[in-house]
C-alpha cells in the first residue's frame, strides 16, 4: 500500500511485479487523530487486495471512502483549491489572514481555517499536490497561486518551518 495523496497508483502499480496487490492509503494527517482512510485501488489491483485493505483500516478503527485513481482522489481534490483559493482572496487583500480563517472556521463549521490548515499540511506539500492537480487535469482552477510559490520559495512551508501564514 501507497499513503501517496496525488501519485497515481495504477503508475505505481506499473513498476511493480505484482500490481493486482498495490493499493493507495491515504491516511489523513494527524493519523491517530483522524478517522478517515481513502482507498485507492489501481487498475490492476485484486479484489481481495481490496478487501485486505478494508479490513485493515477497519481493524485500526478507520472509516473508509473508496475513490477512483484520480488525481488528487477525494480529499485532495476538493481541499487543495479550497486552500488555493483562500491564499489567493489573501493576496488580492480581500481579507486579512485571521478575517479568513474565522470566516470558514464559524461559517462553515471546519476544526481550523484554509490557511491554518495549509500551515499544518505544510506549504511544500501544497504547492506540490496544486502542480500534480494542474498538470493532470490542466484546468486553470487547479494553478497554485503565486503566493503560496513565494513562499515555499522564501522557505515559509508552515508549522514545521516555524513560518507560513502564520509564525509558530
């Protein structure tokens, strides 16, 4: 099993000898904290590689979701323009880093606001699953935003930096 969250895992599953037994975990981070494990199968992966991989994450307490061997899967998918689209509002001075946060933390009832949780993801991270999702999907909503570039580049990646949005 892969915990990749952007690599495709038929590309993976290619490399190997064995492809009908390659399959994708993706653990959400924290792992001990959070319950949900996507299960990714590959194109060649056996149906009871499949269901060896359910159980397992059944076993560790986890939830599953099942996504197609897509770019970015589920979580990805969806959060990482959501995270892109907040840094850009940032940028264009739409909102101060703290009016954004608290917005879609009280407005929409997440845990942490997008750039909280781009900081805890890490900003090296993000930019890297934004450059998978544009370049497979070459749809301009997927194109990281230059400020999440700059500051990758300046080596602001977040909390494991001590620096992104916000200073730790």
């Amino acid at each position: 099993a892969s915990n990749t969250s952007s690599i495709s895992i038929s590309k993976i599953a290619g490399a190997t000898s064995r492809p009908e037994s390659v399959i994708g975990m993706h653990f959400m981070n924290p792992v001990p904290v959070m319950k949900l494990v996507e299960v990714i199968p590959g194109l060649a992966t056996s149906p009871a590689t499949l269901q060896t991989t359910l159980d397992l994450a059944k076993s560790m307490g986890k939830t599953t979701t099942k996504s197609k061997d897509a770019p970015g899967f589920i979580a990805n998918r969806l959060l990482m323009p959501y995270i892109n689209e907040a840094i850009i509002a940032l940028d264009e001075g739409i909102a101060s880093r703290e009016d954004i946060d608290i917005t879609m933390r009280l407005g929409t009832a997440v845990p942490m606001g997008p750039l909280t949780l781009a900081d805890f993801i890490g900003l090296d991270t993000c930019l890297a699953i934004m450059r998978v999702l544009h370049s497979e999907l070459g749809d301009s909503k997927y194109r990281p935003s230059v400020l999440l570039k700059k500051y990758v580049d300046a080596g602001w990646l977040g909390k494991k930096s001590g620096r992104g949005f916000y200073k730790y």
